[in-house]
C-alpha cells in the first residue's frame, strides 16, 4: 500500500483533524502571514462594513494549502455573515448553482475552490450574479421557452484557484480583488506552529523543534500543521509524548521528509530529469508518463516548490535540472555550451 503523501492538491480527512474550526483564525488579525493581501482586505471589509453592504468579489490564486479557504472563513467572519464552501467540479449544472445562490442571505460569502473547473454552461449564470446580484433561468425550450428572472441578495464570492491561467478573462475581470499567494517565510509558519500547539494542548514542545518541522514545510501552512501531528503522534508512540529535535528527525525520516522538505516524489522528480532525461529539457506530460503521474499533480504540487527553491528550470523546451537540484539529490551536474553556441550553462551529462 503507498504511503500517504504530505503535499495534496486537495484537502484530506486528516486535514479535518489538524485545520479544525477551533484551529482556523476567526479574524483577519489572527491570520498570520500574506501582510499585503491582510491590508487590502482590511481596507476592503472596513468600507463593505461602513456601506453596510456586501465585499468586492475576491479571487485567490497559487499552490494549494496556503490559506484560501480560510481567508474565505475570515471574510464571512468579518462580515458577521455565514461562508458556503462548494467546489467547481462538484457544481456540474447550472442548477447545483441555482440552489446554492437563492440560499445566499445579505453579505454571505459563496467560497468557489478550484473554480476554474467551472463548466462553461454553469459560469455563464455566474455573470449576471456576480454584476447584478440575479440570475436569468431559461425555462422549456423552443417556442414556449421564457427566462425567468430571479433576485439575489448581495454576497460575495470568493474564487480559489491553484491555475489563474486556465481562467476566462470574462470571469477573471469580474473579481474586484484579485490576488496571488506565495510560500510563508519560516518565520510565519513558526508562528502559525506556535498557535497550534496551544489550541491542540501539545504542551511539551521546543522552539527549535518547532523551527525544524517550519523550515522543512515548503513555505505551506497545511504541510506545517500535517507535519506537527506527525511529529506529536511519533512523540507519544516511539517516546514520553516530549517534542524534542530527535523526534522531530525520527518522525520526518519515517515520512520521507528531507531537510528543505523535499519528499520521495520531488527526489523521484528530480533524478528522473537528471537521469533518465540526462538533465532536460523534458516536457511535463514525458516525465508524468516515467513517473506514472498526473501532469497536473506535477504541474500543481510539485513543481511550485522546486521552482522556488531553484532546483527545477522551467522553460520553452522543457524542465531543467539545476546544479543546486543535481547536488542536492547527489547527482554530479557538468555544465556544456549551450545547443546555439553561448556560453550559458545548461545541464550536462550526468552520473551518480
């Protein structure tokens, strides 16, 4: 059976467990990292509460596991109103979005996660919506059919997606915030670690362990709070329930989890360009084929990260290995001229 893997496009049962209510920030003070993104929500939600009237629609794009759904909690909360949390591949007709917008009640929140998997018949009804807080619902067919229009109550919708690009410029230009998320610093996944361990009574626990299991999260808040149960689980079964730096070791070892974060699939992704591929360029679907992967997987949650780290180039031919991937792995990189004749460094040959 394959092992579980820390880093998931999507939420897992465990995700329940560990980013329960209780531990998710209820305001936009208690919500720790992103400072720009914090500051123009601020001044967004202070003027929607002056007008006592609904927020801006707000669409949030990056990886996966860096707090867009619980920005949309904080917003709702902020508003003192309620958040409705649906996905695009589960809202399959025009219908399921039907239902869910005449629920909407004054400055509710509708959270949409991967909405750029919106099918094509349902985002047309997010239009008028989205404008004009209505939706035109075509009835019969032919010669009997009419539209029937019914009015909604001012909401705000907020869009998640890990892939802006796939988005139609026609709903894109529609959000009045628009907004990436990049990876935390360690020092704000310490202190959303810190806070966690206070909520989940982990009362024996270090500042330096606390700081090793941050630094090798990938910058991911989701990845930290995984990690942290990891490690207090370890603690109370291979130990006296103490968080100590060995356990911290012990328990990433078990998970695969290196240094810099790094698990088996990202070591699997980068020797395979490195050796299979002698280096690159490789194209995304050629090392999902190798490697028996989505390309979307790759595309999504793995490649961000070691783009970051500056383990992976990404360019028009392809994916390339860089010398801080080939060392870090152990692969020896060799640098050539480069197939136009300059003198840039490109992968080489390889071996282990």
């Amino acid at each position: 059976m394959a092992k579980e893997r820390i880093v998931s496009a999507t939420e897992q049962p465990s995700d329940e467990e560990v980013v329960a209510p209780s531990i998710r920030p209820r305001t936009l003070s208690e919500y720790v990292g992103q400072a720009a993104l914090k500051e123009r929500l601020g001044i967004a939600l202070e003027a929607a509460r002056k007008r006592s009237r609904s927020m801006e629609h707000v669409l949030l794009y990056g990886p996966p596991g860096l707090g867009k759904t619980t920005l949309a909690h904080v917003i709702a909360s902020e508003l003192g109103s309620h958040a409705s949390v649906t996905s695009g591949p589960a809202l399959t007709k025009a219908g399921d979005l039907v239902g869910t917008l005449t629920r909407m009640q004054d400055r509710d929140v509708l959270f949409i996660d991967e909405i750029h998997r919106l099918p094509a018949a349902v985002e047309e009804f997010i239009y008028p919506a989205m404008e004009d807080y209505r939706i035109d619902f075509t009835v019969d067919s032919g010669m009997h059919a009419k539209v029937v229009t019914i009015n909604l109550k001012a909401f705000t919708l907020i869009g998640a997606t890990t892939r802006p690009g796939l988005l139609t410029a026609a709903l894109r230009t529609r959000f009045g915030i628009s907004h990436h998320l990049g990876f935390y610093p360690v020092a704000d996944l310490l202190a959303i670690l810190e806070r966690a361990t206070r909520i989940m009574h982990i009362g024996r626990v270090d500042a330096t362990s606390l700081g090793m299991i941050a630094a090798r999260s990938r910058g991911t808040p989701r990845v930290a709070l995984r990690l942290l149960r990891r490690v207090h689980d370890f603690a109370i079964v291979r130990g006296d329930g103490t968080v100590v730096e060995s356990t911290v070791e012990g328990a990433l070892q078990l998970e695969s989890v290196d240094a810099l974060g790094l698990d088996a699939l990202d070591r699997t992704y980068l020797r395979t360009i490195a050796t299979v591929y002698e280096g690159g360029p490789v194209g995304v679907e050629a090392l999902a084929a190798t490697l028996g992967e989505d390309g979307g997987t790759l595309e999504d949650v793995v490649e961000p990260f070691l783009l970051q780290t500056g383990f992976v180039a990404r360019t028009r031919q392809g994916r390339r290995i860089t010398r801080a991937g080939a060392e870090h792995i152990g692969v020896a990189f060799r640098a050539q001229a480069a197939a136009d004749g300059s003198d840039e460094e490109t992968p080489g040959l390889f071996r282990e």
